[in-house]
C-alpha cells in the first residue's frame, strides 16, 4: 500500500502530505507516525500541508488524533503551511484543532519545536528525558 | 433552471471520495467560483461523500453545473439505498455519531453551503442535495 514518507531530523520527524489523501492513508499516516515516533525517540513532529486543497473533519481528526499521541509520546506537533481558504472552511465547518500547534511555515514551525525543547536541551528539565 | 453540465460519479470506497473532491473542485473552477468558494463546496462534498461510503454502504453523487440567469452555481445529490437516518434533526447535531467520526459531517456541511436539503427514511436510503452559488 502506498505511504506518507517520514523523515527524521536530528529529534524531529518532518511530514510533508503531498497527495489527495483517501481515508486509509491518512490512518496509516497517523499509525507510522505514532511507531516512529517511539523507534526513534522523537522529540517533535512537524507536519507540512502546504500543499492540501482541504481539510475535512476525518483529517482534521487525524491531525488532532498525531497531536494527542505524540503528547502521551513526550513529543511536541506542530502543523504548518495552512493554506488561508482551507482555516476559514476548517473553523466554518466547526473545527478548530484545539490542542494542535500551528505556525505559518516550517521555517517558523522549526523554532517553534526548537524552544519547546531548548529547556531540555539546556539541562534545566529533567536530565533523563535526554537520549 | 438550466442545467449546464451534468456528472454522475458511483461511491465504493475510500478512493471514489477523492475522485469526487477533485471533479467537484473540478467544476467549481469551471463555474467561476473564487478559492474560498471552491474550497467550501468540496469539503462539504468530502463530508457526504465519505457519509454516503461509511454510513449508506457506498451511492452515487449526481453533480450540477446550474445557471438561473444571472449567476452560476453547483448543485451536488448524494443519494444511498442504505439502512437511512431514524432521526434526522439528531444527525444534524454537531458532535452526534454512530460512527467513528466527530459528529460534524452533516451539520458542518450544512454550513458550508446555500442550500441544504436531506430525505432520508429508514430502510429506504438517504439523499443528500446541497447547492452553493457563486
């Protein structure tokens, strides 16, 4: 079965969902993400959707269902790229992402998941989470 | 009123609700519709596309390119011989599911257009037409 490729960098994985997803993709985007997440100690998970023409409620909660597993994972998710047609249709349809980061673009999601791990980085949360 | 265009696409499985994003985004961009516009009528169409899949056991979408005369516009029937919805103002309510969703399927895609109407009886299937203007 076709997949979402996933990439590891450094203590983030990076997604970029390119495609038309179908509803069995998107779960399976979110399973790999989830063991990946695990396999490789994972800090942050960045998601790119630049390049999505909609997001209906059955993406809308995969993306929600990455965010709540990544958190119970110890790590952050941040969803960029938005595209300004697709957040009007998204909050109108009545979600809002509760509890989903966002930013506009990776450049800005990249800093965002760099800060929320700069005090671990830095020794002043606890020292074993470090890896 | 008359109808320009006229498209009837079948809904099997998850795949077919993709096909039918892009045809509806398809004929939004033909009839004139802006981004926004455009990006409206195909998620409210991905709603009761993936509806008519998971909870009318697959159907059919007829898809209408309309003009009355002054403006241009889209009209989307979903239509299922599936087991229908006992209670349809409960359907409507965000947040009610007998599936595995969240419960914004149909009342999210009632926002999202002008026009909104469903038949739906049990045992005798459910349509869903919704129509947006440009």
């Amino acid at each position: 079965m076709e997949r979402i490729p996933i990439l590891k960098m450094g203590a983030f994985l990076l997604v970029t969902i390119q495609v038309d997803m179908h509803d069995r993709l998107a779960l399976a985007l979110q399973d790999d993400l989830t063991s990946r997440i695990a396999q490789t100690n994972a800090r942050g998970v960045l998601i790119d959707i630049s390049s999505l023409e909609i997001v209906d409620s059955f993406i809308g909660r995969m993306i929600a269902n990455i965010a709540a597993m990544a958190r119970v994972l110890d790590a952050e998710t941040v969803v960029v790229g938005m595209q300004p047609a697709v957040a009007i249709t998204l909050v109108e349809l009545g979600l809002s992402l509760p509890g989903v980061r966002t930013a506009l673009n990776v450049e800005r999601g990249m800093a965002l998941l760099e800060a929320a791990l700069a005090p671990v980085r830095n020794g002043t949360a606890d020292a074993s989470l470090e890896t | 009123m008359p109808v320009l265009k006229h498209e009837i696409l079948a809904i099997r499985d998850s795949a077919d609700v993709v096909l039918v994003r892009q045809r509806v985004r398809h004929l939004a961009q033909e009839a004139g519709f802006s981004l926004i516009d455009q990006t409206k009528i195909v998620t409210a169409a991905s709603e009761l596309a993936r509806n008519t899949l998971d909870y009318g056991g697959g159907g059919r979408v007829t898809m209408e390119v309309l003009n009355d005369g002054v403006r241009r516009g889209l009209r989307l029937t979903f239509r299922d011989e599936g087991p229908g919805i006992p209670d349809i103002e409960l359907a409507l309510r965000d947040g009610f599911t007998t599936g595995n969703g969240l419960g914004l399927g149909l009342g999210g895609a009632r926002r999202l257009v002008n026009e909104f109407r469903i038949e739906s009886k049990p045992g005798a299937g459910t349509t869903v037409v919704i129509a947006r203007w440009r």
